[in-house]
C-alpha cells in the first residue's frame, strides 16, 4: 500500500514572499465574502422585493410611531396627556442588518520569520541560482526582496535555534475591518425614506 | 456596535437606534430627540418574520463555513 512511500517529509522551504505571506489569508477571505455577498444579494431579492414578471418591487412593511401630545393647554381645565399613533411604510429592506451577514473582522497573528533578505542590483527580473534555497525571481518594481515564513514556537524550541540567530521574526497581525453599507444601496434607502416622508397636513379651518 | 441599524424619526428627523429582531418580536424603540416611538405594525410582523428567518438562517450556514 505505502508504494509511494516518500525520503523523506522534510523539504526545503525557504519561505515565500513576505508580500504573499499576508497577502494569501486575506485575499482568501475576500473569496470568502465576494461568495457571502452573492448569497445575501438572492437573500434580499427573494425576501425583501416581489418580482411582479419584470422587474423587482420591494415589500413594504408598515410601521407605528407612537407620541404623546398635550392637549388643551390654554383652556384652563387640566392638560391631558394623549398618546397619538402615526402609521408609516417602510421598505423591509431598511430594516435588514445586511452588513452584518459578511465577515466583520479578521484577525490573523502569525509570528513571521524573516529567512532571508536580497537587494535587488539589475533592474531586470533573473532567477538567483546561487543561493542554498531553491531559485526565485526577484520582482522588478521593489529593491528588496524579503523571504519568509511562519514560525512555530515548537520549532523555534527544537530544531531551527541557530538558524534563528541568523533570521529576524516579525509578529505581523493582519486586521480587516467590516464594510460600510454600499452608497449605491444607502441612495436607495434615502430615496424610499424621503418619498415617505409624512407631511405636516394644513390646519383645518373651524 | 457593528449591527446597530437607525430608521428615521418620522417627527424630528433624528435617527432611531434599533436592533431589527426585538423590533420584530414587538419592542418598540424611542426616539433619543423627541421620545416618539416607533414599532412595527402587527399586520407586518408575518412578512418580515419571515424575511428575518430566511436572515437567520444564511448567517448560519455562513458561520459554519
Ligand atoms: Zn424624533
């Protein structure tokens, strides 16, 4: 069974750019979202609007505000406190915590072990076959190029202590935050909540 | 708070503060400027439950992944 049996486990890795080291958790989490936002669009679609065979109508919900209004301050007899009760639409999707349902915010620590650093001499990319580690290319637009990788303290302890004096760990904390609501969909919710806006009725003549 | 969501205030135009699943289940919530409150209508709570569940359940399956 074990045909394939390997030397051994143990391989040469002399660490990735430092710029993909960060850059790798975040962009899969940016998938993540990018799948989540898909999803919450069919949600709202589905749940928020009717869809009347051509275009999407959103649902309105009806609302109460209630408030207290004072009554009869001026006829000498006692002020009586009247609760008033206001009926307003709003459309469902207001209401809808929808920058929640994405990631609200990511906190990845890594301790970052710097295995090795090159200054970059020729402004046109080539492959280093000189170095121990095995060749990589060195970018055009930066004069340095940091190697890396991330460091356990188990290894740190065990094995790699000398390789440690030569190297220097970094402690890299890699936050995203959540997103404000799109102003695309705020226009929208400014729109409905103006065009429901009530308006102060004329006072009636006696 | 991240999730905290804000209706205007019909009257004063300020903004109401208001968390949408007590907002469903019947608690109304005031208006920090001038005190009106504002609930949801009983005739609406169906419709919006039931938006709120299908909410519910995304964010779940969304936590699992
Ligand atoms: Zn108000």
């Amino acid at each position: 069974m074990n045909k394939k049996k390997s030397k051994t486990n143990k391989y040469d890795f002399s660490g990735m750019s430092i710029d993909e080291l960060i850059a790798k958790p975040l962009t899969a989490i940016v998938d993540a979202q990018g799948k989540m936002a898909a999803e919450q669009v069919k949600l709202l679609l589905q749940n928020c609007f009717f869809f009347n065979g051509e275009f999407y109508e959103p649902k309105v919900i009806k609302m109460s505000i209630t408030r207290a209004v004072i009554e009869d301050l001026n006829s000498g007899t006692q002020p009586v406190l009247e609760q008033i009760v206001t009926y307003f639409d709003l459309p469902l999707i207001s209401i809808f915590p929808l920058n929640s349902l994405g990631i609200d915010a990511v906190n990845i620590h890594f301790e970052l072990e710097v295995t090795a650093q090159y200054q970059k001499e020729t402004d046109s990319a080539d492959t280093n076959s000189n170095n121990d580690h095995q060749g990589f290319v060195r970018k055009n637009n930066s004069n340095i190029e940091m190697l890396g990788k991330v460091s356990t303290k188990a290894i740190i302890n065990q094995n790699e202590a000398e390789s440690i004096a030569t190297s220097a760990a970094y402690s890299v904390d890699v936050v995203a935050g959540p997103l404000p609501l799109p102003p695309g969909l705020l226009s929208i919710i400014d729109v409905y909540t103006k065009a429901i806006e009530p308006t102060v009725m004329p006072e009636i003549e006696k | 708070m991240i999730n905290e969501q804000k209706i205007p205030c019909p009257i004063c135009q300020g903004q109401i503060p208001f968390d949408p699943m007590s907002l469903l289940q019947g608690v109304g919530f005031a208006c920090p400027t001038c005190a009106a409150v504002v609930s949801i209508a009983p005739e609406s709570i169906d419709i919006s439950k039931s938006a709120m569940n299908a909410y519910r359940e995304l964010k779940l399956t969304n936590a699992k992944k």
